[in-house]
C-alpha cells in the first residue's frame, strides 16, 4: 500500500482529499501546516506529498526546499494544490522542482489521475533507470572511460517517445540529459509575451538537455519531440562522477558544450541583427541540414516562425515571396529547395 503526505490547512478541504484517496487504496498522513508536513515526511517519508501553497508556518514552496534538501526525501514526488493558477506561481513551483500541478478546484477523477499518473511515471523511469544506473556504476571501476561509455550507449535499449511529446519542460528540475538514437526534438523558451523560441533543433547522436549539466539550475528550455524519436537517458549524478575520473570523458563533454555554447551565441546574433528575410532563410537551411535533406524540409509555419524569433504570418509572406524569386518550391506540408546558393546568398 503506498504511502500520500497530504499538508493542507484547511480542513475540510484536507479531509475531503484523503478520503478520496483512502477509498482508493492509499494509506493517507496528514498535517494541517507545512511545518508538522516536513516533520511528519522526515520520520515516516511517503510515497507521495500533495502540498497546499498558501500556508500557516511554513508555505509550500517551503516544504518542497526542505524536502528536496534532505536526502532521505528528496526523491518524492511531489504535486502542488493550490487556488493560485498564475503563470509565475507555475514556474515557480517547476523551478523548486515540483513534478505536478493541480489547480483548486478539482474533482476525485482529477485528484487520482494526477496521483496514479505521478506513480506510474517513476515505476516506469525506475525500471528503465535501473540498467543505466547499474552500467554507470560498474563504469566507475573501469580505465578507459570513454570507450566504456559508448558500450554503455549500446547496450542500454532506447525510450521512444511520440511527436509533440514533452520531455522535459523549462522550469523543470534537471535530473539528467539524452542521447537521440533516432528521430528529431527541439527546445525552446517561453518569452514574456507567452511566445515560444526554438533554440535549438536535435536529431540522430545530438545531445539534449547537456548544456545544464555542470549546472545547479533547472533546465532552461522545454523539449518537445518533433518527429517519432527513441531517447537514451543518463542521470546527472553518475555522469558528473565519470567526467570527474575520466579526463577523456571530460575533454569529450566539454567539447559537446563549446558547440552548443557557439551555436546558440550564433542563432541569438542571427535574430539580433539580420533581417526577416535572412532569419527565415536561415532557419530554412538550418532544418534542412538538421533532416538531412539539403532538397527540401518539413516544417511547420509555426516552427519557422519560433526559428527565427518571426510571426507565423509573416514567415508566410516570406515563403511566398521565396517561391515568386525562384529558391523554393511548395509540394503540400514540403518546402522543395530549388536554390540553396540563393538562400545563402539571401
């Protein structure tokens, strides 16, 4: 039976939720604040917290600090309740390295989707963890680290992931990087103004999520697939050991985030100082070499638009003034490139 912390200061509101989960299964702990929440995590740690944000004592932001310091809790999931549904409160709550959201009001449905699908999510990352984990650690014992790591990429049988599927969101707390077998993702950021940014476009050996690695903070960007993908996890913690024994593996790293370091420095001067038309032609050729295909790419108005930090309206004026000069060709969802020097020269 497994364990839900539930720290909630109004009481029928904190009742009501553990009777639902009680009926469900669940064995239920209660705390009326979040300080005798903490204390009452630290000597009979859950399974599970669900956390109210505004709170006598100590709030819920509170909570989650002083659980994810201890590193007998730290690995809880942990879900917010709150009435607050402003986008600061959100990222706030994602930056502290909370796994889940729920938004007052909400029905039992809510209540233990939420809950089950939290649970369902670690089992299956701990199975899949547990191989990775294990040969990370055996690497630990070996000379040669890079070599070793790449038999570790062999072996460890890749995640796939659906398009526009997320996986991992800015905010979020940086719990490790992929490798991309197959298939293509990209990040982006979320502007003030609530518009996406692509700042970056991955495919087949790239590495996503790396550039926070020697980092503390949480990552950046958001992730999302843009076509069917298979994804090889490695935890932040077992590879900081092994670029810290292995200078092999470290001088491999390091050059990995040198190029990411200068091709983002490149794609913010990009956006900085050229023109509409030369940011749309750049992000034209930059999918097209990331798909491989130097004739032609499949994007979305909406991708090129994030691209080149343009509106989806005005990639399409471009895109028809393109076609009029002569550099491209539209064949359904396909952009045909019929004059590469021309873009370039663009």
């Amino acid at each position: 039976m497994k364990t839900i912390l539930v720290i909630e200061d109004h009481a029928d509101i904190r009742e009501n939720i553990a009777e639902i989960l009680t009926l469900a299964g669940y064995k239920v702990l209660s705390a009326p604040n979040g300080k005798e929440g903490v204390a009452l995590a630290l000597h009979h740690p859950p399974d599970l917290i669900l956390s109210d944000i505004m709170m006598p004592e100590l709030d819920g932001y509170g909570v989650l600090q002083q659980i994810q310091n201890n590193s007998d809790t730290s690995g809880i999931p942990f879900i917010f309740i709150t009435a607050k549904s402003e986008r600061p409160d959100l990222r706030l709550g994602m930056e502290l390295g909370a796994d889940d959201y729920l938004t007052k009001p909400f029905d039992d449905k809510e209540l233990l989707s939420a809950v089950e699908g939290r649970f369902r999510k670690k089992e299956i990352q701990q199975k899949y963890y547990s191989k990775a984990l294990s040969q990370l650690n055996t690497l630990i014992s070996k000379k040669k680290g890079l070599d070793e790591f790449r038999e570790i990429i062999e072996e460890i049988k890749p995640m796939a992931h659906k398009k526009k599927s997320v996986i991992y969101e800015e905010g979020e707390r940086m719990k490790g990087f992929y490798l991309i077998v197959s298939g293509r993702l990209k990040t982006s950021r979320l502007t003030e103004e609530g518009r996406d940014i692509v700042t970056g476009i991955y495919g087949k050996d790239d590495f996503a999520g790396i550039n926070r690695l020697f980092s503390d903070g949480p990552y950046a960007e958001t992730a999302t697939v843009l076509e069917d993908c298979e994804l090889i996890f490695f935890p932040k913690q077992q590879c900081e050991d092994l670029i810290s024994k292995y200078p092999d593996l470290a001088g491999k790293f390091i050059k990995i985030l040198s190029n990411e370091i200068q091709s983002r420095e490149e794609h913010l001067l990009q956006i900085a100082y050229r023109s509409v038309r030369q940011r749309i032609a750049e992000a034209i050729l930059r999918y097209a070499k990331q798909q491989g295909n130097a004739n032609g790419i499949s994007a979305s108005r909406a991708d090129l638009a994030a691209m080149s930090g343009t509106a989806p309206e005005t990639v399409s004026r471009t895109l028809t003034d393109f076609v009029d000069e002569g550099l491209l060709e539209k064949n359904g969802n396909l952009l045909v490139i019929k004059s590469q020097r021309g873009l370039e020269h663009v």
